[in-house]
C-alpha cells in the first residue's frame, strides 16, 4: 500500500512538472482552476492593496497642443500621476454620454487647439475603456475602439477619439462640461516640444498623429531581481498541509502541489503557477471588468504590484470544440516614465470563468540610472530602418498595417540575470506587431514577426 501511494504521489508530482515545464507552449483551451479566488489565497496579502483598474490605463504619452508647438510632459512622475488622476475624476463628474457620432480629421484639428491629448498603451472597446475608468458604458458601441483621446480646452461638453485600427475619428458627448482641471497640475510640469512626423515625410503608412521626441540621450537603468521567497509566496496559497508536496529541482527551481494546483518559483525570481487542466464545456465567457478585478487582486496577494504598473494586453481567448473561453491580461511597468518593455510581458495571468487558470511573473526592480548619459538615434532614424524592411515586413500581398507609435522604454528580455537594462526605441504598429531598437546602436533586439534588420 505504501509503495503504491508513494506511485501515485510521484506520478503527481511528475505530471505537475511537465505541465509548469509547459506552460509556454500549452494552448490556453481547458486549463481551468476549480477554486474560488477567495479560497486559492489568503487575504489580505502581504503585498498591500492592488492599483485601481483605472491606475493601470495611465496614458503612454500626455500631449499638450499649445499655441508654440505641441508638448509632450516628461515629468515629473508625480505630475503624470496627478494629471492622469485628474482626469479621471473630471470625467466621471461630467459623466459621459451615450451619443457617439463619427466625424473626421478635420474635426479633430479644430478641437486640438490648446487640448490635452492622451495616448493609451492597449486599445480597448469604448465600453472597456469606460468601466476600467469607473464610467457608465450602457449603450456605448464596442465597435468604437480608443487608442488616443483628446479633450478639449476650455469647458468641453465633449471628447474627441481616434480609432487607429480602421483609422475612424468619433465625438463622445459629455453629460455637463468637463470643466477646467489640468492649470493647476501642469504649473510643475516638465513639458518638451516634439515634432510632428507626418506620413508625408515617411515613406511607410502612419497614423498622423504620430510624435518624434527632442530627448536624444539616455543612460543604462540598473536592476535587481525581486527576491521573492518561495515559501513566502507558497504561504498565500491555501494548500492543504497534508496533502502538499515540495520538491526542489536540478535546477535550483521549487514547486509546491497539492495535486490540483502547482507553484514554481525559479531562480531569478520567476513565478509560475497552474491550476489541473480539465477540459470543460460550455460555461460562459467572463466578464471584462470582474475578471480583471479578480486578477488584480490575485496579483496583489501573490507577489503584488511594482509602482508604475500599466495593464499591456486584455485578449479574449475563444474556446474551440465547445471548450471555455479565457480572458488573458498581462501588466508591465515604468520607472521614471520610463516604460519597460519585457519579452513575455512582466505578469501574464489568465481567467477562466472566475477562476485563475494561470499565472507568470519575472520583475526586475528598477534600481537607478547609472553609468554616462550617451547620444540615441532619432526615431527618424529608427523609422527609415523600418521603411528599408518594409517589404520583408509585409509580404507582397499582405495589407500594410500604419505605424500606431514610436517610444522610448527600457528593455527587459524576460530570460537570463541582467543587472542592467539598455534604452530602446520600440516601433508599435496598428496591430500589436512591436520591433524593438537598441537605442544607441540603431540595431534590431526583438521583432515579432523577425524582421531581419
């Protein structure tokens, strides 16, 4: 009887491995967790409350459309911060409307003058973008998506958007003026003037409202792993002492399963967690905004927010043969306005009706600037090196898809013990196809699809 439980606690143990050993390569269909969120962690969590979902939605980049030029503010952070803050209030104050009428270019350069225009990091539906900001969303069309907004100066009854996906601009009425509540934030400001780079002047699609920067120097960012302890971050886990089993790998990586779910702490502070895959039918598609409060506080109970965090990626995953569909979110985050930008995503995790199917983590935490403050190339430069792969890009046949956006970020490559991070220019196109620069050398890092640059 012995031998045959120690089998089966192996064979346990075993299969919990190969399925954490796979979690980059598993398909998201039928992995499903069967406990609640309120009985798979302890609460509260060490880690402190998690962000408010409209903390995460904080813009790329804040615009100021002024009468000498157009403005980008660099800081400091506790000015974005306050801005952003600002704005959301503001907005549920005057309460947005449910009338959505399309309009045109035209239309949104007459509003731009002396306006504050805000460009997301992920493209959600209008009624997304509306309840992640705590805005009623009852009739709006989820056919409208928000990549920029630009709110008027003035006392505006109305906001501007800007779809880059289908290239579409809409007026969203407003239900009483937006009133005046950016002077007083923007008295400490640091604004730099940026140039406008118009498709014109490119020779590859591009949205026209796509900005440059006057910022052509930068230094390395150092950082240092979390430190996260395994057994510190088993304990928020509810697993049944009798039942857990903990083993440490050749590797130096330690998992802890209770046969129904598996956690993996790797060396260098990566985190991954598995709920038993059972595949299942039917069961409805979760709710955005309570699947991804569900996330958030799994998150800040299971190694917690870093300050700066932005959610990157909310993807529906639709189940195929009659299996669940999933909601996937992942979440990075900045350092001095600084994104970084992480190869997978800094957090991914993954809710499955409303439970946690999945979830990864590897974070480096941002130490200080360090070393010489060298030269970047323009992001003219970086943009002339995607006009010459154009072709290799976008295959003869294949629609071109504009350039969304150029920024400045901090790379993280997701593998290996780096202790510092290099500046880079990372070229966003419409679709979420990213290729990322070495700033200082102008060369290729990262590409989805290669590019061969």
């Amino acid at each position: 009887m012995k031998e045959a439980l120690k089998s089966v606690v192996l064979v346990s143990l075993v299969v919990s491995s190969v399925l954490l050993a796979g979690l980059h390569w598993v398909g998201p269909m039928g992995l499903l967790a069967e406990d609640s969120i309120s009985r798979e962690i302890r609460s509260p969590g060490r880690w402190g409350p998690p962000p408010a979902p409209s903390d995460l939605l904080f813009p790329r980049r804040l615009v100021i459309h002024a009468e000498g030029g157009v403005f980008e503010v660099t800081g400091p952070p506790q000015v974005h911060d306050d801005l952003w803050a600002n704005t959301v209030s503001a907005l549920r104050e005057a309460r947005i409307g449910q009338t959505v009428s399309e309009t045109d270019q035209k239309a949104w350069g007459s509003a731009a003058s002396g306006a504050m225009e805000l460009l997301f990091p992920i493209r959600l539906t209008l009624p997304q973008w509306a309840l992640v900001l705590g805005l009623p969303s009852g009739g709006l069309s989820t056919e409208v998506g928000v990549d920029r907004v630009l709110v008027p100066d003035g006392d505006p009854n109305f906001l501007m958007i800007y779809d880059e996906s289908r290239s579409r601009y809409f007026r969203l009425s407003l239900g009483q003026p937006l009133g005046r509540f950016r002077e007083e934030v923007l008295k400490d400001a640091i604004l730099l003037e940026v140039d406008r780079i118009l498709p014109s002047e490119l020779s590859i699609p591009a949205s026209p409202h796509l900005y440059g920067s006057n910022l052509l120097e930068a230094s390395l960012l150092a950082v240092e792993p979390e430190n996260l302890s395994p057994d510190t971050v088993a304990a928020e886990f509810l697993f049944e002492p009798s039942a857990t089993q903990t083993i440490v790998e050749r590797d130096g990586s330690k998992v802890f399963t209770d046969g129904q779910r598996s956690l993996r702490v790797l060396p260098g502070d990566k985190m991954e967690y598995l709920a038993t895959p059972r595949l299942k039918t039917g069961g409805s598609v979760p709710q955005g905004l309570d699947a991804l409060r569900q996330a958030l506080d799994f998150i800040g109970r299971v190694g917690g927010f870093m300050p700066g965090s932005f959610l990157s990626e909310w993807t529906l995953i639709t189940g195929d043969q009659g299996r669940r569909s999933e909601l996937l979110f992942s979440f990075d985050y900045r350092y001095k306005g600084w994104p970084i930008v992480a190869e997978p995503p800094s957090v991914t995790l993954v809710v499955s009706g409303n439970q946690v199917a999945r979830y990864t983590r590897k974070v480096m935490r941002p130490v200080s600037f360090t070393g010489a403050v060298r030269a970047v190339h323009t992001p003219e430069e970086i943009l002339s090196r995607v006009a010459a792969a154009w072709e290799s890009l976008f295959p003869r046949g294949q629609r071109p898809t504009p350039v969304r956006d150029i920024f400045k970020a901090y790379y993280h490559p997701g593998e290996g013990t780096k202790t510092t991070f290099s500046p880079v220019w990372v070229v966003e196109f419409v679709d979420g196809k990213r290729i990322v620069f070495d700033a200082y050398t102008g060369s290729e890092i990262k590409s989805s699809p290669s590019t061969g640059l």
